[in-house]
C-alpha cells in the first residue's frame, strides 16, 4: 500500500507553525468546502498515490461528500441485507450486498451494488470471537470492507505466548479473516515537547468547541488523561482507554472554527461526520504538519500497550509523536481527533462520539 503522503506545513487550530506552506498548481482549483491549499494537498497526495492527473484527483474530491451521505444512508437502510461498503477510486459508493433486493435499492439510489460471499453475521461472528480474547498489546482488529474480511494486523512486539491465542481463533475463520504482520509497535502519538504543552508534554490542539457559552477544545484522552493543565487551559474531562477522547477548557479567548495554515489562510470546519472507507482525507498535527491519504478501514480495535481503544478509524496518513488530538478532516467535514500510529498506520478517534459523549458543539 502507498505510503507517500503529503507534509506541508500544516498544524491544528491552536497549535505553532513548525513549517511553510509551499503553494502548488493545484490550489487554485475550487472545491467547494475546501480551502485552496488543502484542496492542493489531497490532490498531490491523490495523484501520487494513484497515478491520475490533477482534474481526476479534483473530482474524487468533489464528488466524495455526496457520496459518503448515500452510503451511510442505504447502509442503515438495508440492516443485514448489506456487508457494509466503501468509495471506490472514483469516489463514487460501493455497496456490498447478499440479495438482489438489496442490490435493486443501492442501484435505485445510483450506487454500485457488489454481491459478496461473506456475511454481516458472519464477520460479526468472528470479529466477536476475536475480541474476546484478552487484548494482546500491539494488534489490531477491523473490517476491510473491500476484501469483505476481518482483518487482524499483529506487530513484532506482540508477545508470542498471547499473540499465539489470538492467531489461533483467527484460524478458525478460515479466509474470512486475514492476518497482517508489521514490525514495530502501536503506540499513542505523545510526546515531550512543544504545540500544547503541560506537564513535560506535548500534544496537538483538536477541535474548537462549545457548551453554555464557555469554549473548549475536543483532544485525545490519552493526552487529557495523562496532564491536568495546558498552555491553552485545564483538562476537565478524559475517556482513554475504551476510547480515546477528551476535553480542555479554552481560556486563550481564542476559538476559531478552522484549522489554520501556515501561509495566513485557514480551513473551516464547518460540521462533523462519520468517517468512509476509501474516503479522501488530511489531518494536520504539530508534528507533521497537514498530510493526506485514504481512510483504510473503520470500527477498528486497536490494543495499545496502555489497553483497547474501539471503534477508531484507520488511515493511511502520516502521523508521529506529538500530533496526538490533532483534527482528522475532509474540507470543512471534521471526522476524528489522533489516537496513534504503528505499521504504517494511523488512528484516529471519531469526533462525532465525542461531542455526543459531551455535548458539545462546533464553532
């Protein structure tokens, strides 16, 4: 799978420049949520990634939104009868689908309707199966919806003894469920330093926020958890592991709804959302600034050395320590606040759990 992804000195709202934006050919294209230089960005990862020309990366821009609604949409509506489903390179939606009743209604609805030969009960069978052995630190567990199997990814720093228990229920799915190995580790994305900073640490700003009037910022629970005073104000609330969300209350008097770039220009972030798999995205961090890439696989389970965080998104955007609470977003969608990374992966929290879990709204 294609790594490259795109840096270009990017941070999240509230953060500290640590690059200068280089403008490309691309960012006088006009996409309509987009600002010009995330739109530049997306499509240099795009074209990169897929060898099409600027004007094909903008249209899967374009159309991926639209898109990404009607999926969810025919996904509620078809319960069981559907095997979940994903954008294709296109970005146009893909259903996968068991029945050709379901498939007259995806195609009714102008998606594509793709018969698949494994289940939703099936998968749910032994994804459950598999998340009922004790976390082993370092693996994952996910749903690739375009192989229509669970996948179960095992680091190198997995301890064989208990590793070996979770291969070994894998086993029994047969082809239903794949195994991935990758070297290193999964760990969450904190570190010593600068951006937002308390008690020797550093993480990225999330998602300006409020409630009753008073501002917040929506981070990483991890980073919530572990520090009770920010440069920025207060931790006040933190959910980490489980999952991995928190809130910081503002006092800068400062709360943008917008991620700013580094050339005097912002993106706006104007409302939140579900993450799609093969959905074109960006996050920026104070790390590694604004990198793009491709939402891998959603509702995954990652086993950090710390415990199990559920539920998270998978990408191929780059990330490193520091960048954890940083914003996951397409345009002006919010979709996810950084938990971590390992193999080549990121992972990302939904944001929309958390401002349900706090209720808590945009600015």
């Amino acid at each position: 799978m294609n790594r490259m992804s795109r840096t270009v000195g990017l941070a999240a709202a509230g953060g500290l420049a640590l690059g200068v934006l280089v403008p490309t050919a691309a960012s006088a294209t006009s996409i309509e949520g987009y600002s010009g230089d995330v739109a530049a960005a997306a499509i240099s990862t795009i074209t990169e990634d897929r060898g099409v020309s600027d004007a094909a990366a903008a249209r899967i821009l374009r159309v991926q939104q639209d898109s990404a609604r009607t999926l969810s949409e025919l996904t509620t509506r078809l319960g069981d009868q559907q095997v979940g489903g994903y954008l294709d390179a296109r970005g146009l939606p893909v259903v996968n689908v068991v029945s050709e009743a379901a498939a007259e209604q995806v195609r009714a609805e102008g998606a594509t309707a793709r018969f698949v030969s494994r289940s939703t009960a099936r998968l749910d069978a032994a994804r459950a199966a598999l998340e009922a052995v004790p976390p082993v630190a370092h693996t994952s567990i996910g749903l690739d919806p375009r192989a229509n199997q669970v996948v179960v990814t095992v680091s190198e720093a997995a301890a064989d003894a208990a590793a070996s228990v979770l291969l070994a229920t894998a086993d029994r799915f047969g082809d239903a469920v794949r195994v991935e190995r990758f070297a290193g580790e999964m760990h969450k994305a904190i570190y010593n330093g600068e951006a937002i900073t308390g008690g020797g640490s550093r993480c990225s700003a999330g998602f300006n926020v409020n409630r009753g009037g008073q501002n917040y910022i929506v981070d990483a629970g991890h980073c919530t958890g572990a520090v009770a005073q920010w440069n920025v104000g207060p931790s006040v609330e933190a959910s980490f592991p489980g999952d991995d969300y928190g809130l910081i209350r503002n006092d800068t008097g400062s709360a943008p709804g917008e991620v700013t770039l580094w050339d005097g220009t912002t993106q706006a972030i104007t409302s939140a959302a579900d993450a799609t798999v093969g959905q074109q995205i960006c996050k920026s961090g104070s790390t590694t600034n604004l990198t793009c890439g491709t939402v891998e696989a959603v509702d995954v389970t990652v086993n950090y050395a710390e415990g199990a965080v559920h539920e998270l998104v998978q990408t191929s955007a780059a990330v490193n320590s520091g960048d954890s609470g940083g914003c996951l977003f397409a345009g002006s969608v919010g979709l996810g606040i950084t938990s971590g990374m390992g193999g080549g992966n990121s992972y990302f929290q939904p944001v929309t759990e958390a401002l349900s879990a706090y209720g808590v709204s945009l600015n």
